[in-house]
C-alpha cells in the first residue's frame, strides 16, 4: 500500500508541476511528429512562420542532433514561453535549412474564462480529488478488495482527458517510460474499472450470477488491450523499437475495444439498477440509487458529445463552449457522488465521524459556498454573452431575463437545501428510532444465532454510531458503556454491551429504552434459534436413520437370490415385498455340495430392523450348516432352532420352510418350522398340501424336526408363501385366505413360476384395494419341467 500511494503521489506532483508550467507561462508544442519518425505531421503558427511545413524531417534542435521526438518536450518542459527554438530541417528535393521559431505561450492569451476554467477543473481539482477519495478508501480499509477498485477506477477517470496529454514525454527516463506506461494503462482500462466495481459494488458476495461473466467475457479483452497499448507506447517513448506489426494490430484494435468500453459502462449502470431492484436493504437501495443518477448525470452529456462528433465527423473544439465546459463540469460529480455515498452513506463502512454541531456547520458553510459559485458562473456566462458581438439585441434580453429567473431558483433551491440539511441533521434521532424498531421487527424472523447476532451487532452499529457492539454468552465483562441482559423467561442467554459513540455523544433515555426493547426481542430470537436448532437437530436424526434404513434396504435387497443357479429339469423363482423400509421375510436358492438345490422360506417374528437382523442370521446360519457338511434336512432344522433360540429374546421366533430338491430322483424332501403347508399342483389337475409341520424355531432350545418327501412329475408345481399373502385384507379388514390363494395359484399354474409370482401379487394388490400393506409379502413358486 505504501509503494502505491508513494508512486500515484509522486506522479500526480509531477503531472501537476508541468501542468502549472504550461499553464502559467510554458510554450506549446510548435509541431508534431509523427510515431515512430521525426518527419513533421502538423505544425502550430509560430511553426509555419519560420519556415516549417508538414513532411519536413527534423534533423537538429538548438544544435542537438534529433534522435527521438521526446527531445522537443525534454526542452519545452526547460525554458518559458517566447524562447527562441532554432530547429535544422530537411526538405525533400532541397538542402537542410533552419528556421527560428518563438515559443507562443501554451496557454493562449485569447482564451476565454469558460475554458480556463474548464482546463483548471481537469487538470487540478478533478485529479487531486479522485486521487484523494481513492487513497482514503484504500487507507482506510486496505485488505478490502473493492476499496483497491475503487482506487484503480478514481485514477483512471482522472487520467482520462487533459488539456496536456503528453506531459510525461519530457521527463527523464526512466520516469518517461513509467509515466507513460501508467497514464496509458488507466486511460484505457477505465471501462474495465467501471464494469467490476459494478458487478461486485456493494456487496463482492452478492454479484449478479447471470452477468458475472462479463468480466471474463467483455472486462478481459479491456485489460489486455491496456496493458498491450500501455507497454508498446511505454516502449515508444523509451526509444526503444517496437514491432511495426505488433502497432498497426493496436491501432486496429482501438475500435473494438472502444465498443466493449462503451458496453463495459452500459453493464455499469445496468448492474446498478438491476441490483437496486433485486436487494431487500432500504439502505443498499438508496446507495445505488444514489451513485446510479449520479453517474448518469455526470457520464451521459459527455458520451452524448463523443456519439455526436464520431457521427459528424467534427472535432471537439466545434462544439459550442459553454456547452463544452458545463459537461466537462459534470465529469466531477461522478467521483462526488461517489465520494457522498462511500463516507456520507458509509457503504463501504468508510467512514469520518464528527460531532453533530461541526458536521452541521460545515454542511451549511459548503451550500453556501456552492450557491455562490452557481450564482458567479451563471453571472459569468450571461456576461460573456452581452459582450459578445456577435450577440443580438433579443438573445441579449433573453440572456438577461435567464439569469434572472436562474438566480431566483437558486435562491429558493438554497432554501429548501437548507431545510433539508436541518431535517437530515435534527431527524436523526428520529431516523435512528426507525431504524431500531425495524430492527427489533427483524430480528423476530432469523433463525441462524450467528447471522442474528451479526444482524443486531451491525444494524446498531450503524444508527448509534458506535463502533464495539457484542453479544456475549457470558456476563457483560469491562470496557463498556452500556449493557443489557438478554433474556428469555428463566434463561439467561448474555448480554448485549455498546462501548462509546464515536461521535462522543452519550445515550439519551430514548436510546436505552430502544435498546432495551431490541435486547429483548434478540433474546426472544435467540432463544427460538435455539429451539428451531434443536427440532432441525432430531429432523437431522431423523433423517439419519432413514439413510441407514435405506443402506439395511439395499444390503437386505443384496442377500436375496437375484442370479439362483441353475438345476437341471426345475424351473423356480422368489419374490419378496417389505411392508417397510426392511422386513423380516425370507427366502433362498442355494446347491449343496452334492448338486441338490436347497429351497427355503421363512417368516421372522416382527417387522422392521429386529426382524431384519434375525433374517439375517438365519441366512447366514442355514447356509453355513449346509457348507459344513450337515447334510440330513431334520438335523439342520433342529441346528437352526437351537442358533434361534441362544440368539434372541424369548418373545423372538422365526417360522421356516425348507426342501431340498435332487434333481436326479426329483424327489423333493421338505420339513416345516412353525409354517404353513406347501401347496403342490400336480401336472393331473391334482392338488396337494405338505402336511410336515414342527415347532417354530427359537420357542425351545430342544426341537425334533421330522421331514416328508415328494415325488415330483414334470408339470407338477410347488408353491409356498408366508402370511403376508394369506392374511392381506381390504379396506373392510377382509383378509385375503388360504382359499384366495388357492385360487390364484391353480388359475396361474400354467405359467413360468416367475410369472406365477406376479399373477399372485397383482391378485393380493387388487384384493387389497389400496389398504395399507401390513405385514411383508413373501412367495416361491418351483415347476418340474419336463
């Protein structure tokens, strides 16, 4: 920060300095060169009356070899107007000649007060102010990145028109290179300036997402090019060669570039306004309003004239004078309203804080010097109006009656200024009033401790003037002015402390009460953050748990048999429909190490996680009897109910169907546990019922299983289910039956057992009516194929 503030000061003292120097007494450049050469582009009277003419190639100055053009402003910066400038020129066709020129006065003694007075204002008060109010926002907030793009924006608009553009060409180098480079630079990366602080002005959190990327899009391009035009005439004026090529791609740029700048400061103002519309801060919206009209006022006649003379085709100094400097005169309230709304309206927090009676003493004092100034400029160009000759004897009344009327309004707007400047002064404490009963209406709606706690610290801060405002959770400690317990019923949340106005003035009555009234609707908030917190927390465990059930779903779903293996001449399938998340029905397909396919199906006490996990180890355990080499179906049964039993609670038991089919004999042994028959359909149009029935498993530790074998046929087809099937009920709580299910199956038994499956299900389902399924569904169909 030091070395920026250090290099913009030193260059803006020493722009300054040659300026006062033209200005009061210095010569003017007699003629031009042109770039890259030293043959005469244009020549000044003084010039032409000596001698010189445009296509002259300069060879000699005061009897100084020319090298580089930058030796004529090297020498104009060193002696006053008047001096005598011996120049050696060469004319085509012709031997090298001299000519003495007499340095006419940069300043033209014919110039009127209007351009004076606009020169001065570009050159002197416009800089110095844009380089102050940069710097000061700098200074005061150094590690903010929008107060450096305020500083980059102020110090380009200062560079951007000068009545001596080329000042830095007579300095030594290498301060001509760096001058040049950093006038260049921000002459030419203005729009860039304008763009971004448009995009993240006020707020760099809260840039419009839809036009963010014109920064990449339109301000990249911008840079580039600044930074390309800045080293080439950096390069230039060093007297160092520049690519020929690399300039002619400059100067074919410029247009373009100069389209995207004029686009960079539509999105400007279009950012302004479309965040002014957007944002819920009445503050936040009246600063853009502010600096958005500002702007246009002072940016818009300017733009006007560039359109008007790049339409035309006319110089600048064609347009009518007065008309010239009351634009250049508004260029200044651009960084005047931008200076109003980041100290008066603190929209960067930068702010000056003065005691009440001074800040109103030096309010009135610059209305009354503005006023006096409108009234002298408005005297002024009335003046110069009579005293033109080329002025009619109407125009003159009618620039007589004008005065008159411009006075008189200003005498009345002078009045309602003043009122206003009392209102603005002496309502503060009404505003302020305002601003805290919002507040305490504010706060009622914010959830988020931190974001409410940084509400209320924030928004008193601002009304009060107070610059250390907290919330503690704890008593309210030392250093403070004034404190205020927090409170909710019976619980003590802490405490709302202010330390000191900044502007040395104590709290009045009216501000303890309001404060007072904000403590206690912070403490209101506060606590239901507290409670919304708590009830977010159990939706959080909530939501946890239904995650994991998910997880339980997908790993239950897994141990299922999805791919069963294939046996030879049996056709088979399972299907299985939790009544929740999980359930606690089971079913499985797996070969023994013999080649015999084991069926199973069971039905676990309960529903939801138990009954999951007992499913589980139920699986787990059948199939690892079976891998151990148990190989007799009574005996894994009887395996199964002691496992059952030491696993679980006595108000837990499992019902279990198991057969193992050999597909050699297709003899199909089967022993039950608790469950309901089989029901087998022979290929004859018989129909049969498993009738081997034992204890549940888990009622006993000691169980006996005695087992049936079936000698199946092809077409005949076995089916089982658990009671999820047979007792589903409708909306009149009729339940589904074993007759229903007889029924279903028989009107299906021609079909594959996958589609057997479906037909029951869909039959259960249109049985149902829309009844909420209670109790997990769970069927297996095997088809002896022929």
């Amino acid at each position: 920060m030091r070395l920026v503030v250090i290099a913009t000061l030193s260059y803006q003292l020493a722009q300054t300095v040659d300026s006062a120097h033209f200005h009061f007494g210095g010569p003017a450049r007699p003629f031009d060169l042109a770039s890259g050469t030293l043959l005469v582009a244009s020549t000044r009277p003084a010039a032409v009356q000596a001698g010189l003419r445009e296509g002259d190639t300069i060879l000699s100055l005061n009897g100084r070899v020319l090298l580089q053009r930058t030796q004529l402003d090297e020498h104009l910066r060193s002696v006053p107007a008047g001096a005598v400038l011996r120049v050696s020129f060469l004319r085509p066709g012709q031997p090298p000649q001299e000519a003495a020129i007499t340095l006419a006065p940069a300043g033209r003694a014919d110039r009127t007060w209007t351009e004076v007075l606009m020169s001065l204002f570009m050159e002197f008060v416009t800089r110095w102010f844009c380089l102050t109010l940069g710097l000061f926002v700098v200074i005061m907030r150094p590690s903010d990145p929008l107060a450096w793009l305020v500083l980059a924006m102020m110090l380009s608009f200062s560079n951007l028109e000068s009545s001596f553009s080329s000042l830095p060409d007579g300095w030594p180098q290498p301060f001509r290179a760096l001058g040049i480079w950093y006038s260049t630079f921000l002459q030419r990366s203005w729009p860039l300036w304008m763009l971004l602080f448009g995009l993240f002005f006020p707020d760099p959190s809260k840039k419009l997402k839809y036009v963010a990327w014109t920064r990449w899009a339109v301000g990249l391009p911008i840079f580039l090019f600044a930074l390309v035009n800045a080293f080439v005439q950096a390069f230039e004026h060093s007297g160092q060669p520049v690519n020929p090529t690399l300039g002619r791609l400059v100067d074919q740029a410029s247009p373009v570039v100069m389209l995207l700048g004029f686009l960079a400061i539509g999105l400007f103002f279009m950012s302004l306004q479309l965040k002014r519309y957007s944002t819920a801060d009445p503050d936040a919206r009246r600063r853009l309003k502010l600096l958005f009209w500002g702007a246009n006022v002072s940016l818009s006649p300017i733009f006007a004239v560039i359109v008007y003379t790049s339409v035309t085709h006319v110089s600048v100094g064609s347009v009518n004078p007065v008309l010239l400097a009351a634009v250049v005169l508004l260029l200044f309230l651009f960084p005047a309203t931008l200076a109003y709304v980041l100290v008066v309206e603190k929209a960067m927090d930068v702010r000056v804080v003065l005691r009440q009676g001074l800040q109103y003493a030096l309010a009135q004092r610059a209305m009354r010097i503005l006023l006096a100034m409108l009234t002298m400029g408005i005297i002024y160009l009335t003046f110069e109006t009579l005293s033109n000759p080329a002025t009619r004897r109407p125009m003159r009344l009618q620039a007589i009656a004008l005065c008159g009327a411009a006075i008189i309004l200003l005498q009345r707007g002078s009045g309602k200024a003043a009122q206003w400047i009392d209102r603005r002064f002496f309502r503060e404490q009404v505003e302020t009033e305002q601003v805290l009963v919002q507040l305490g209406e504010e706060v009622r709606h914010i959830t988020n401790p931190e974001e409410l706690k940084q509400r209320v610290c924030q928004r008193i801060s601002e009304s009060l003037h107070v610059a250390r405002v907290e919330i503690t959770a704890n008593g309210p400690g030392s250093g403070h002015e004034i404190a205020f317990p927090l409170s909710a019923g019976a619980n003590q949340l802490g405490h709302l402390i202010l330390g000191p106005k900044l502007n040395e003035e104590p709290y009045s009555g009216s501000d303890r009460r309001l404060l007072q009234t904000v403590a206690g609707h912070t403490a209101l908030a506060l606590e239901n953050a507290r409670l919304t917190s708590a009830v977010a927390h159990e939706a959080a465990q909530r939501e946890r748990i239904h995650r994991e059930l998910e997880i339980a779903r997908e790993v239950q779903e897994r141990l299922f048999p999805h791919h069963p293996p294939a046996v030879p001449g049996l056709d088979y399938a399972g299907r299985c429909r939790p009544a929740q998340s999980i359930g606690g029905d089971y079913y499985d397909f797996f070969l023994t190490s013999e080649g015999r396919l084991i069926v199973a199906l069971g039905d676990i006490c309960g529903k939801g996680v138990p009954a999951a996990l007992l499913m589980a180890s139920l699986q787990a355990s059948l199939r690892g009897l079976c891998a151990g080499g148990v190989n007799d179906l009574g005996e894994i049964m009887g395996h199964l109910n002691r496992l059952v039993f030491d696993a679980t609670p006595r108000n837990r038991f499992a019902t279990l169907w198991c057969a193992v089919y050999d597909p050699q004999t297709r003899i199909l042994r089967h022993s039950s546990a608790g469950h309901g028959d089989a029901l087998i359909l022979r290929a004859s149009g018989a129909k049969e019922r498993a009738g081997v029935r034992g204890l549940a498993l888990g009622l006993t530790r000691t169980a006996r299983y005695s087992c049936g074998d079936l000698h199946l046929q092809p077409g005949d087809v076995v089916a089982v289910c658990t009671d999820g099937v047979t007792e589903a009920h409708n909306l009149g709580r009729e339940e589904f039956g074993d007759e229903r299910w007889e029924t279903a199956l028989q009107a299906a038994a021609t079909l594959a057992p996958a589609s057997i499956l479906d037909v029951i299900i869909q039959q259960v389902d249109a049985f149902a009516g829309g009844a909420e399924q209670h109790d997990d569904i769970t069927v297996m169909a095997l088809r002896v194929q022929s």
